[in-house]
C-alpha cells in the first residue's frame, strides 16, 4: 500500500490525540501538517515524534516559544488567523482529519474542500453552520467527506452504496443525568462528568443537554441529504448500537462495537479498507441486553431548539450553535445555571432574522451576531440579578 500523508488540525484535544494513536499502528501513514490552538508543549512533542512539515498555532508569542522547542528540527512553525487553513491545503496531505472544535474548524474546512482533499471531518459545527455550501463545494471540487463522529461514522458504513434511507435512527448515551430526577443544582464538575466518552468541555456539557445530539442531527441532515423528520434520536446507554439506518423495506441495518472513538477515526483514514486489531472485539454474550428509550424533550429542550433550527433553515442553524457556544462557557463560569443553558439559547434564536440560502460571510455574520446577542442577554441578567439585590437591601 502506497504511504498515506495526512495533516491533523486539533492534534492536541481528544479527537487528535485519539488520532495519532491510531497512526501509530498504522506503518502506511505519515503526518505531513499538525495545528492546535494554544498547547504548544504537547504540539512540540507531537512534531518531535511524527516530524511533520508543518505546525500551525494562531498566536505568534507562543510560535516563538513553539519554533524554541524544534529549532533542532526541520519542521517550519506558522501562525496567524490562516495559519491552520495553510495545514489543511498542504499539497502533500492526502487526508485531511479536522478535530478543531466550535466555529473555528469552519474556513479550514471549506479550504480543504476547496482544495479536493479527503476530509475525515470530527468537527460537526462546519457542517451545522454552512452544510449546504460546504456539501455543494464538494461537488465542484471531488473531495470526499467522511465523518468521524461515532454516529454519523455508523450511518455512513450501513449506507454504503445502498439507496436512500427511509429513516436514521441516532443513538445518544443520555449522558450524565439521563436518570436524574431535577436538573437543578447541577455543577460544572458534574455536568463534566460523562459515564462513557472523554471527549473537550463543550461537547461534554452538549451531550448533558442533548444540544449534541440536536447538533447531530443537522449534521446528519446535510451529510447523508434527509430530511429532519426522517432522524429519530434515541437514547441508548451502553453506547454499544451506534446508529442504524432503516430501508423502505421495513430492514433496519445497525453498526455496533464498544465505544472508542479509534475505530471511526481509522475508518475514515482507511476507508474503504479497514484496520485490524485497534479495539476489543465485541461480544454480544458478554453484554447481556441493550436498552433503548425516546429522549425527554421536556428536560432536554436542547434537542428541539436543534431540530426547529435545522426545519427554519438558513442562517438559523449558525445562531443556534454559536448561541449554544456562549451559553456553554457561561454555565461553566457560574453566570447561568445549567437549565439556563436552553434558556438563553431560545433568547437568541427567537430574536433572529433568518438570511435564507446564505453565503460564508453571511453565515460567518450570523455567528457574530448570535455571539453579541448572547453576551448582551447575560449582561442584562447580571444587571437584574443586581438591580434585585439592591431592593431587597
């Protein structure tokens, strides 16, 4: 097999880190780009072991503390707003994997699209901000996308070749307080707390709120082209049935393995071929019973708000998720408490105009929008939780 060459953005978090391992049992890849946003110390690690062309971090003091650390090295260090889409375009990069996190992983993205790469894509907002545009570009330009996402990784092996789906069904773990009797009084720490996956902060507290399932299924939307009322989240604890797709037959197709995210990551590298021996095989006779159960709209409005978003269309989808961005940091600063994350959400997106089929400075100006509306509801609640306080005094 030819030698792969792959560029990782985000190959400090979770997701890059879980790649890496994965190319460490993979002799046939070669790291040819790494960016992260600000962990410099792992970064100059990583370059040292996987000696990569290039290496990308935004801000210029710590590129400097960066090209310290490899000054005995051949790899050039860059930064600056441009410098992770400069990894993602690499000409010798085959495969692109984009692990940044948030609404910054949306230009490198397009880029590397642009630029007709094999993207293994972890970075779900790109495709809930703009998947219209990004999917439409792919077209133009011959890249493949291939998710990376446990579920949407799912889907995509029991799609295939196959025809169009009737139906997808999502599985969510319910997360930390899937059996908890209030949601209120919820800390950070808890919220933090996942029973099944490590994955960064924000996406942690998405799947408390079931806001990161909602985000899926909008991505959903725009990579397998079905419509949102067509995808039925479920909620399945064990995290053992990833997601199934169902035939107008009345067949269901399901793909199941114990949950590491090392096999999707290796799937979308690999693909069509697949790995051997990265994971523990699954046994059925050892698991006993999956459960599945409909997920609590009511203690979960998250989930909702994302399916309205997605139904709404437009720049919706952008406000709903850079909403849920502020909201997510606010909770985890004590400003809100974690029934306020929802709460402050619908603020935003009740006060949108939605610019229908948008172009990226359109979707990038809805983002910054939604981003100052949010700031400003809080700033407002400040304010009244003060003004309340003086008059009790």
């Amino acid at each position: 097999m030819p030698l792969k060459k792959i560029a990782i953005l985000g190959s400090t978090g979770s997701i890059g880190l879980s790649a890496l391992s994965v190319i460490r049992k993979l002799p046939e890849f070669s790291v040819v780009g790494l960016s992260a946003k600000r962990n410099v110390d792992l970064l100059a690690l990583q370059a040292m072991e996987f000696s990569p062309k290039i290496v990308a971090v935004a801000s210029e003091e710590e590129g400097k503390a960066l090209r310290k650390n490899l000054a005995r090295t051949d790899t050039l260090v860059i930064t600056g707003e441009s410098a992770s889409i400069a990894v993602a375009t690499l000409n010798e990069a085959d495969i692109v994997l984009i692990a940044i996190s948030g609404a910054e992983s949306l230009l490198p993205t397009l880029a590397a699209i642009r630029a007709g790469k094999r993207i293994a894509l972890a970075s779900k907002e790109a495709l809930v901000l703009a998947g219209e545009i990004l999917m439409e570009e792919a077209k133009k330009s011959g890249a493949e996308i291939i998710p990376v996402d446990s579920e949407h990784s799912a889907i995509f092996q029991c799609l295939e070749d196959r025809k169009e789906p009737k139906r997808v069904i999502l599985t969510a773990s319910g997360g930390p307080f899937l059996n908890r009797p209030t949601l209120e009084n919820i800390s950070p720490d808890e919220a933090l707390s996942h029973p099944t996956w490590a994955m960064g902060k924000r996406i942690t507290i998405d799947s408390a709120t079931l806001m990161n399932k909602g985000l899926e299924v909008i991505e959903a939307v725009r990579l397998f082209n079905v419509r949102p009322r067509d995808i039925e989240v479920v909620i399945h604890p064990e995290a053992i049935l990833h997601s199934a797709v169902e035939f107008s037959d009345g067949t269901v197709i399901a793909c199941l393995s114990n949950p590491d995210m090392r096999l999707a990551i290796a799937y979308a590298l690999t693909y069509p071929e697949r790995s051997n021996g990265l994971i523990k095989p699954l046994d059925l006779t050892e698991l006993g019973k999956l459960s599945f159960r409909k997920p609590d709209i009511n203690r979960f409005p998250c989930l909702c708000l994302a399916y309205s978003a997605i139904e709404k269309g437009g720049t919706m989808p952008a406000v709903l998720n850079a909403a849920d961005e502020v909201a997510v940091e606010a909770f985890l600063e004590g400003k809100i408490p974690f029934m306020g994350i929802p709460k402050l959400i619908e603020g935003v997106v009740s006060a949108h105009s939605i610019v229908d089929s948008p172009n990226i400075e359109e979707v990038l100006g809805a983002d910054r929008w939604a981003r100052q509306k949010a700031k400003g509801l809080l700033e407002d609640k400040v304010q009244r939780t003060r003004d309340e306080k003086e008059e009790k005094c």
